[in-house]
C-alpha cells in the first residue's frame, strides 16, 4: 500500500469516527470514516477518500 498524506477533507468528528482495518500484509491502519456505517473489515473495505484518512500503526512509536 502506499503511504499519502492525510487528506484533509476527510471530516473526523473523534474517537466513534475511527475504524482499525489491515491490509493484505498484516499492516494495522487507523482509519477516518465520514459517517458511521457498518462491514468495515479490511482496507479494502474503505473508499479512496476514507483510505487517504489513514494512519499506518506500525509506524508510531509505542512505549
């Protein structure tokens, strides 16, 4: 998958908008979702704009 920028226009309003999906590859994903909807299982599951909201887990330093 490749790694974007945030895309601004995606409208987060916290916590309850957030999804964790995975890739094909077993990467974690913190994801922005617009509205509230259901059957968001994998990265595949979001659309291109919902993608561009992401945040690779695996990246951040966790103590």
């Amino acid at each position: 998958m490749e790694i974007i920028e945030r895309d601004p226009g995606v409208n987060s309003v916290g916590y309850e908008s957030l999804v964790w999906v995975e890739d094909d590859s077993g990467n974690e994903f913190s994801c922005s979702l617009d509205s509230a909807r259901n059957g968001v299982q994998s990265i595949g599951d979001l659309t291109d704009h919902e993608r561009s909201s992401c945040t690779n887990i695996n990246q951040i330093e966790r103590w």
